[in-house]
C-alpha cells in the first residue's frame, strides 16, 4: 500500500508540473495546476489543505497518515494524492541541506 501511495503522489506531482502556469503567486499557481488537472472545487479550501501538509510535515507526520487524514477531509483520494503532491511543489519550503 505504501508504495502505491507513493507513486500515486508522484504521479500526481509530475502532472502538476505539467499543467499550464500563468500566475504570479504560490496560491493562483497552485490553483491553476489542481485546474489543469480537473479539480475545480473552491480553491481556497484545497488551498488551506495543502497549507496544513506542510504543517503535519513539519510536524513529523509520515505521508500514509497524511494521505489518511486528507482522504477523510476531501472523501475523494485522487485530490488527496494531488494535494499532497501540490503542497511540495508550491507551498513547503524545500529541506535545507545540512
């Protein structure tokens, strides 16, 4: 299950960064990515999801137990997998090299 998970946020992550980008911003980015990719629910609330991915990151919550959280919010697994995946792209800052 793990690995599936896995590809399935990967795959996600690669048609994100795919999808057309004409905004200036992390946020209209992000929302026209999850757009291109067919999600066009209220974006403020996909938005403050993939927010919260990086706080439970930061935080030191593993991506099964996010995926489970997030599949429980949106009761659609697809844009969980697209959230997690847009979250890393656009909101989380990247790991510092130590």
């Amino acid at each position: 299950m793990a690995v599936l998970t896995k590809i399935l946020v990967l795959s996600a992550a690669t048609a994100l960064i795919g999808a057309p980008v004409a905004a200036a911003s992390p946020e209209s980015d992000f929302c026209a990515s999850m757009a291109g990719a067919g999600f066009t629910g209220d974006c403020a609330t996909i938005t403050t999801l993939a927010r919260d991915v990086c706080t439970q990151t930061d935080r030191g919550v593993d991506l099964d137990t996010l995926l489970a959280i997030l599949d429980q919010a949106t009761r659609d697994e697809n844009l969980s997998n697209y959230v997690v995946a847009g979250a890393r792209l656009y909101f989380c800052p990247p790991a510092s090299a130590t």
